[in-house]
C-alpha cells in the first residue's frame, strides 16, 4: 500500500483536504482509506449500547457489524499507543492511504498552512514534508499549492506515491 500524510498545526485545514482529496482520488478509481490521529481521548461508542457495555465489563476488542459497516473497536487498557506501522498492517489493502497527523513520522506529507492560524511552518525543519499547501505565498525550496486547489495537489501525491 502507498502512504502519504497530511500534516499541519490545528486549525490550518488538514481535514478538510483530506475530505477534498478523498472524494478526488476516489473519484479517480482507486481505493483510498484514511487514518487519523487523535490528540484527546475519543470514543466512537456510546453509553448504554451493548458494544460499550461489552467494553465496560472488560473485553480488549469488540467487533461491530451490521449489514452497512463494521467497527472493530480496541480498548488499550494501559498499553502504549500502537506505532504507526502496526496500526498500517491492520488496514485492508488499498491503493492508498491518506493519513492525518503523525507530524513525527518518516514518510511524505504535505503541509496544511493557514494564514490566520498564525502558527510556524512546520516544513521549515523537517524534510519529511515535501510540499506545502497554502492560502497565502509561501518561500520555500518545496512546492507549494492553493490549499484550495484540490486536483493540483491529489495530481502531485499520485505522482510522488508512484499512482
């Protein structure tokens, strides 16, 4: 599977590129899933349905499934975060994923940058990045997009992941 990220402080527009390239690249033919990482606890289950009263009774997973989706919901229970990679091997191939965050990790991204935020340019040390996408110009030895012009910027991730 090819992987590429979008980065970018909060606020700077990272998911909405990623809905935009999502349906773009989709739309495209080919296959894409996504990967989010979270900064807060979050929960995707709800108190009082059987799902989570399995979990609160103390299973480590619970699969959910019905005729639409499924959810394999998995409980840490004091364990470390799962790396990136593990958490990549669990994912049904695809053509590509798109992940959001992970500034940390080794492989391309593309930078969400917004103006207003009033934050640094993460790229500006970490080569990691190869590209910027921007609602204002941006001086820099990487391209840099229209954080609105989302062909632009799926024609270049297809390229740079070899799609």
């Amino acid at each position: 599977m090819k992987i590429f990220g979008v980065t970018g402080w909060k606020n700077a527009g990272k998911t909405g590129l990623m809905e935009r390239l999502v349906s773009e690249i989709t739309s495209r033919g080919l296959r894409v899933s996504t990967l989010k990482h979270a900064h807060h606890s979050f929960d995707v289950d709800h108190p009082g349905r059987d799902s989570y009263r399995h979990r609160e009774a103390g299973a480590s997973q619970v699969l959910l499934v019905s005729e639409h989706r499924w959810a394999l919901m998995s409980e840490q229970r004091g364990a470390p975060e799962p790396a990136l990679e593990e958490l990549l091997q669990k994912l049904s191939p695809v053509d590509l994923v798109l992940i959001e965050g992970y500034k940390r990790e080794p492989h391309p991204k593309i930078e969400a940058f917004r103006a207003v935020a009033n934050n640094p340019l993460i790229a500006e040390g970490d080569k990691t990045i190869v590209a910027i996408a921007s609602d204002c110009p941006i001086d820099i030895d990487r391209p840099v997009f229209d954080l609105d012009d989302t062909i632009q910027i799926a024609n270049f991730i297809l390229n740079e992941v070899g799609l």
